[in-house]
C-alpha cells in the first residue's frame, strides 16, 4: 500500500481521493479547514495552510512521496524539504516555471509554443497608464487583458477592459500587485487538453475538449471537441514538447484558444489535474485523477481513450449565499439518461462556486444533442 500525500484537499482532492481507493493508495490531504471536501473521502488529513512547510514536513514523514492538488504552494519554502530527500511529484523544479502567470507565457514562448502577446505590468509603464489620458501607451488596441501573475482561478484575477477608464479602474487597487498585461484573443472557441506524463517519459493526451466559460468561469465542456484531425495533432505535439521539457511527472491541464484564422494558443497550463478533464472519470477508460495517482506513484499510465461516442459536462456553481445539500435538485439531474451527478459535499454556497459537475455520456458526437442536454442541466440547476 502507498502513502501519497496531497498539498491541497478541495473537490479535486476529494476525486483523487475516490480514484486512489481503486489502486490501493491511502492519500492524506494538507488542507485548511476540516470542512473542506477531501478531509473525509482521505485515509487522513492534516489540517493547515497548504504554504505550511512544517505541515508538508509531517505530512512528508507519513508519506512516500508528496503531490500536489492546486498551484498556490509557497515552492520557496519547500526547496529545503526536497534538498532533505522529499520525493515530490511533479517535482518543484517543474513548477517552478509555471506558478507565477508572466514566468509561464515567458516559459512557453521560450520553448516556441504559441501564447498571446503579453508583457509585465510594472513600475513606470504602470504609473504611465493609470496617469494616462488616452491608450497610447499601451502594447495593443482595446480590449485588453490584465491578469494578477499569481493566484488566479475561476477567473479572479482576470480582467477584460475595453478602454482607458475601465482599465484605470481596475488597475488602481492592484498598484501594489504584481500583473501581466495582454492582447484580447478574440477567440473562435476555448479547447483544453489533458495530459499525463510517466516518470519513465511516457506521455498520453487525453481527447480535446471545447470549453465554454461564462463571466471566466467554466461553464460547460463538450467531448470531443469538434475541431480538424491537424488541430488536434499539433495540440498532441504542444502537450508532448511541455511535458518532456518540464520533465513533468502527473497530469497537467492545458487551456488554449483556437483564433478564427485556425490558429492555436496556449492560454493557460496547470500543474495538476483540471476542471476541464473531469469527463474522463465517466467517459475514458482511465479517469483523470487515477492517471495522476498512476503517473506519480511510478505505474504505467492507463488507457487515456473515450469509453463512448462522447459526452458533455456541465459545472453546478452556486447561484446564491446558502447552506442546502440541494438534494432534490441533484435528483432531478441524475434522471438525466446516462447523467452522474458528483457533489462535492461543500458545506456553503456562494455565487460562482463550484458545487459539483454533471456528466452525461452521448452515443454520438453531435453537438445539438450535446447542446440541449447542458442546456436540460442548466434549467434544472438554475431554475
Ligand atoms: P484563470 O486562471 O482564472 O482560469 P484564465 O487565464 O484561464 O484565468 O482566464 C479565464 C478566462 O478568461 C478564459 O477561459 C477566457 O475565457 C478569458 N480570457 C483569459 N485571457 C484571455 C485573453 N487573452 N483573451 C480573451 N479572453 C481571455
């Protein structure tokens, strides 16, 4: 039996956590409170702030090798754990490039994948704009994007402007924050991909999705994505370059936008297991999560492949501030045809958070049926 420890115990512990009973692997969650999700689907929990290196150093002497659930990790001050023999997986050295969202696009452009146009947003082009009285100043035309380099999610820290006093407005709080600025993809479609690499190099990308966001938040994931074989070839290519060169070992999201012009760009990658891969647990032959556990617990990796002609998940984000388990609602869903509901077992709403996903396996890969079944969810979830 393995002991894995998990930096992080939210929804995406809680499933790792689900997938690790299968492959006889006990996981133990560093995680802040005790309601959080993972704490009791974990064999055990230690509860502290996931940048708590003396928490990650007990968790370390329980464990045979650490892993991570989300990327807001403190790397700095679990440099001198790895230097005392702490396997984690992937390792710090592989994050390290992709914590911070300015060393990413750097890292990406570095190694000649495609990203936006992006630079930093500091000191005296900072103060230039926020004194500005037109947009000259700026890299690109409105739209622009800024984004906070660090501890971004669900669209926090992301910001669409579309001209200088909304861009001055949102800047003004975050003077002391450090931020990037980029062009406005005026996108055709968002795709993701998820990918696995083994400690032996081995590599597999699960199928491209199309994602659909709605105020930044993801919305609704339809499977396969409906886009030409070449675009997925070179998806495929970009995932295999990342990996091999970050000598990763787990699973990583990978998001990217697909222009008008057929283009694609990587907007954004992950270092764990991602919202937008939470199909595979119904619809692949290997669930996303035991592929991380398979990939850094040193096992081949599992067959990535659909087990269906393809399906359509659906996020249940909470729509209000309330305390419901929302049972009958969630009743409603599972009647759906084909449909599993997962809930995370969040013991509070709010707006935007996520509460559960639905997933909903399809014999075809049309997207009008696709289409009206996220749309029967979405009825039934927000009323
Ligand atoms: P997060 O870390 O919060 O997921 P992202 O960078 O993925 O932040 O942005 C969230 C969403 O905002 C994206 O899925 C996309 O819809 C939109 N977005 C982000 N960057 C851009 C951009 N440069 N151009 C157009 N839309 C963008």
């Amino acid at each position: 039996m393995k002991r894995i420890g998990v930096i992080g115990g939210g929804q995406l512990a809680w499933m790792m956590a689900d997938a690790a009973k299968d492959l006889e692997i006990e996981l133990i969650v560093q995680t802040p409170a005790r309601t959080d999700p993972a704490v009791g689907n974990a064999a055990g929990a230690i509860i502290a702030a996931i940048t708590d290196a003396k928490a990650t150093e007990q968790l370390a002497t329980q464990c045979d090798l650490i892993t991570f659930e989300n990327e807001f990790i403190d790397l700095e001050s679990l440099l001198p754990l790895a230097d005392r023999g702490v396997c984690f997986r992937p390792s710090l050295q592989a994050l390290e490039p992709l914590l911070d969202k300015y060393s990413q696009r750097s890292y990406l452009q570095k190694l000649g994948l495609p990203t936006p146009k992006f630079t930093e947003l500091t000191g005296d082009r900072l103060s230039a704009i926020l004194n500005a009285k037109s947009g000259e100043l700026l890299p690109w035309r409105f739209p622009v994007v800024i984004k906070t380099r660090r501890h971004g999610y669900d669209g926090q820290g992301t910001f669409i402007l579309k001209d200088l006093p909304q861009l001055q407005a949102a800047l003004e709080p975050l003077s002391e924050v450090p931020l990037l600025i980029e062009e406005f993809v005026p996108f055709e479609r968002e795709l993701a991909a998820i990918a696995a690499r083994a400690v032996t190099g081995e590599v597999v990308v699960y199928p491209v999705v199309e994602t659909q966001q709605a105020a930044q938040v993801c919305r609704r994931v339809f499977v396969p994505a409906d886009i030409a074989p070449e675009i997925v070839t070179e998806i495929e290519a970009i995932a295999r370059t990342l990996l091999d060169s970050l000598q990763a070992v787990g699973v990583f999201g990978i998001e990217l936008f697909l222009t008008p012009a057929g283009k694609v760009l990587v907007n954004e990658v992950s270092p764990r297991t991602h919202n937008s891969g939470h199909f595979t647990i119904d619809a692949c032959e290997t669930s996303q999560f035991a592929q991380h556990l398979r990939a850094v617990s040193g096992l081949p990796l599992g067959n990535p492949a659909l087990n269906c002609q393809g399906a359509v998940m659906v996020n249940l984000l909470g729509y209000e501030h309330s305390h419901s388990d929302y049972a009958d609602k969630r009743e409603q869903l599972a009647q759906i045809p084909r449909a599993s509901v997962c809930w995370y077992g969040k013991t509070e709403s709010r707006p935007g958070r996520k509460l559960g996903h639905v997933t909903v396996l399809l014999d075809n890969s049309q997207r009008s049926q696709a289409q009206a079944i996220a749309q029967t969810i979405e009825s039934i979830w927000y009323d």
